[in-house]
C-alpha cells in the first residue's frame, strides 16, 4: 500500500485552534501581537453560498506523457485543493516534459498542431506557457467555460487538500515554488501580460506544518513568526505568520487569461471530448480536471466537496490577510467524511462591488457530490468562523 506524507491529504489537527488567555497583555509578551478587524457575520453581510468540488487524485496530480492509441497526451490534472497554488509551475513542468519527450523534433516546429483539453486553470496556464514558448497554433476544448471550480477557489497560495505520494512531494514542492515565483512577478508589477491578479498579504496557520510552506523558505518565502492575533473583541489567537504570503484573486486571473488567449488567437472551443481519439490534434494536453476520471478512465480521480460563504458590505482595508486553520473531522448529514477548516481570504467575484470582499470556507468531503450536496455544512462553517473571532 502506497504510504502518504504526513503533510499530504488535509491533516486534521486534534488540537483545533490555540487560544490565547484574553487577559494576556500584549506589553509582556514578546511575540509580536497583530489586531485584527473580524469581519461582519451578521446575516445581512453574507453573500453567495458555493459549493464546489476540488479534482483531487490519489497519490499526486497526473504530470505525465503518454501515447494513447496514435494521440501523444501530457496529462495535467488532479491537483486537489491547491490547482491556483501550482497551475503556472505545473503548466511548466508537463510542457517541459513534452517538448523534451520522444517528440521532441517533431515538435520543435511551433506551428504544431495542439490541443488543450479543459479551459480551468491549468488549460489556461498551459496554453499561457505553450504560447510564451512560442507555439501558435493551440486550440482549447472545454464543456464549460464559466463558473468552474477554477472561477470560485478561494485563492490560497498553500499546498492543502492533495494526497501526494512520498516520492512525488519533492516535485510539487518544487512546482509550487515556480509559482510562487511567477506570482510573486505578478504582485510586484513584474509582469506585463498581467495587470493585477495577485497579492502578498500576511497569511496565518496554527502551525509551521499545517501550512505545507516550509519547502518553499529559504528558497521563495522568508521564515514563518509567532504572532497573537488581537480581534479586539477580547478573543486572541496564537498563530503562525508568512507576511510573504500570496493571494491569487483568481476571478481576476481567470478574467486575464481568458483575455490573454483572445489576444493571441488561441481558440476556445466549447465542445466536450469524450475520447482522445476524437480529437483531430496529435498533440494533447489533458487539463480536465474531474472530467478525467471518465476521459482517462482514472479511477484515482475523486471530487472533494467544498462549501464557501462569500461575503458583502465589509470594509476592505480589514480584509489584507489570509488565515487557515483545521478543527477536525466530522460525518455530514449524508454520513460523509468531512474534514473541517475555517479559512479567510479577501476573494472577490467577477464584477462586484469594492465592499463585497471575503470569502470564508471550507469544508473538505472526499467522495461529496451535487447529489449529496451536505448544505448544513454552511451553518457549520459559519459558526466555525464566528467561534475563531469570537463573535456571539
Ligand atoms: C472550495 C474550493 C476552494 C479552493 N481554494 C483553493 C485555494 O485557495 N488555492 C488553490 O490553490 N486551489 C484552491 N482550490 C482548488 C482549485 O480550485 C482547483 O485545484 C483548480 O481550480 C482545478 O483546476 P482545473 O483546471 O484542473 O479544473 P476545472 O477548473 O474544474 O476545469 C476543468 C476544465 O475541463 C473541462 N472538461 C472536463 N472534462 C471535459 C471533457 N470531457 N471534455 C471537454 N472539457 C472537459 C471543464 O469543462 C473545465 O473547462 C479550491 C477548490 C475548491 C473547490
């Protein structure tokens, strides 16, 4: 039976969260103490519930080339919880192994005929990087191009939520260090094909390891610090800071690669491929996310159910940061295993107004599906939220 690292499926931490003695004065106590605004809870600043389900494959994402039949195809799917956190670096790394693969020659040529499969993020990043690399002649085929999971993901740059095998850890890690890279040339205006998209905002976790960051110091990030949380309501929590966090505003992202692929002549084409067969290209990138579990009959690939609260009327100058933090694990009203967390990020949808800002999360139901749609999740996850500021 494989063995999974400690830190690759959501961990559930027996503990929940460190509270800290609300009496505690901040003057002893050396650990730099941060107040924070909790945001408001209340019914009437609470906007669009979401469900939606993180293609997540057991033992690591697929990053591989294969031929199948006389198709050659780079697959490129099943990155759980952490799609946003990895697209651009794991768009890199299969696009690299293709190119450098037994077809190499053949596609030295950039007019190559290609074909990417799923217009989500990583469709989007792989043609994004196929295209810097030169290739001009990408078509992308997606069933759906709106409101995917891609569209609605929080925005966390933090590797959660996958089920990575030992001997692959190091490869993600090293893929999620490319992005931080290139988002980081995002936030800092390094990158003009982007104009916004990405920020570095301070970003808490209980702990070193619930943040699966610790690969990434040294090399990307600066070293986490202790911090106590001040919500200024008499409620204080310890935490664990990265002030080089990043937030991926990914409806924002989403809006720019979209355009990108206009700008570059690269089709989308709103058709769904049943087999790769069926596609006229010989070169295919798979980017399908859930939708290989039936095209590349990949039985490792399973949906991760998860429920998000978007909010509305706050005030962004209190939403500048990033908390996740896990509670446990619970059955939900469809007797499903769920993995609970609250989370915090300032997200916003496409098109709405500057106070509407923030999203909480999130639940993690491996095997939850639209026909078990587990809605009293959002009450959970609400009153986890307001039990972690401490608001009545
Ligand atoms: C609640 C929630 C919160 C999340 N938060 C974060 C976060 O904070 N940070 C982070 O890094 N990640 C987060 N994620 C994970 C991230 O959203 C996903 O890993 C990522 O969006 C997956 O991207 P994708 O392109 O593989 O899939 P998708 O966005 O699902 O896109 C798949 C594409 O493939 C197409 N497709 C599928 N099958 C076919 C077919 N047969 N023919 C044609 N087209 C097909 C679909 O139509 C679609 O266009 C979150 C996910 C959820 C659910």
């Amino acid at each position: 039976m494989t063995q999974f690292s400690r830190r690759s499926f959501l961990k559930t931490s027996a503990a929940g969260v460190a509270a800290v003695a609300s009496n505690q004065s901040p003057a002893a106590n050396p650990i730099d103490v941060r107040k924070i605004i909790p945001p408001n809870l209340d019914d009437a600043y609470l906007g669009q519930k979401i469900l939606c389900y993180r293609p997540m494959r057991h033992g690591s994402p697929n990053l591989s080339v294969a031929q199948v039949g006389n198709k050659v195809v780079a697959h490129n799917y099943g990155h759980g919880g952490s799609g946003w956190t990895l697209g651009p670096g794991s768009a890199n790394y299969v696009n690299t192994l293709m190119i450098n693969s037994q077809y190499a020659k053949e596609l030295s040529n950039k007019s190559t005929p290609i074909a990417i499969i799923g217009a989500g993020v990583i469709g989007l990043f792989t043609a994004y990087d196929l295209n810097k690399r030169g290739y001009n002649n990408i078509t992308i085929y997606a069933d759906r191009v709106e409101s995917l999971t891609s569209h609605n993901a929080g925005g966390l740059l933090a590797p959660v939520s996958m089920d990575n095998a030992p001997d692959m850890q190091a490869t993600i890690d090293q893929i999620g260090i490319d992005a931080y890279r290139f988002y980081d040339g995002i936030a800092k205006n390094k990158n003009a094909d982007f104009k916004g998209g990405a920020l570095i905002v301070p970003t808490y976790f209980n702990d070193r390891e619930d943040s699966g960051l610790e690969p990434y110091v040294g090399k990307v990030m600066q070293p986490a610090k202790e911090v106590v949380l001040d919500f200024d309501n008499g409620t204080t929590r310890k935490m664990v800071a990265y002030d080089d966090g990043i937030y991926m505003d990914t409806a924002t992202l989403m809006g720019e690669l979209n355009q990108y692929m206009k700008a570059h002549n690269i089709q989308i084409v709103k058709q769904k491929i049943n087999s790769f067969s069926g596609v006229k290209e010989k070169f295919i990138f798979n980017c399908s996310g859930l939708g290989s579990s039936q095209l590349a009959n990949d039985a490792a690939v399973i949906p991760v159910q998860g429920h998000l609260i978007m909010l509305k009327n706050q005030d962004p100058k209190n939403m500048n940061y990033m908390i996740l933090v896990y509670f446990g694990e619970g059955k939900s009203e469809a007797n499903q295993k769920t993995k609970r967390s609250f989370y915090i990020f300032p997200k916003r949808l496409a098109n709405t107004a500057p106070q509407d800002i923030g999203v909480i999360g999130g639940t993690f139901i491996e095997g939850g599906n639209p026909n078990t749609p587990n809605l009293k999740e959002f009450d959970v996850l609400l009153k986890g939220a307001k039990d972690f500021y401490g608001i009545s």
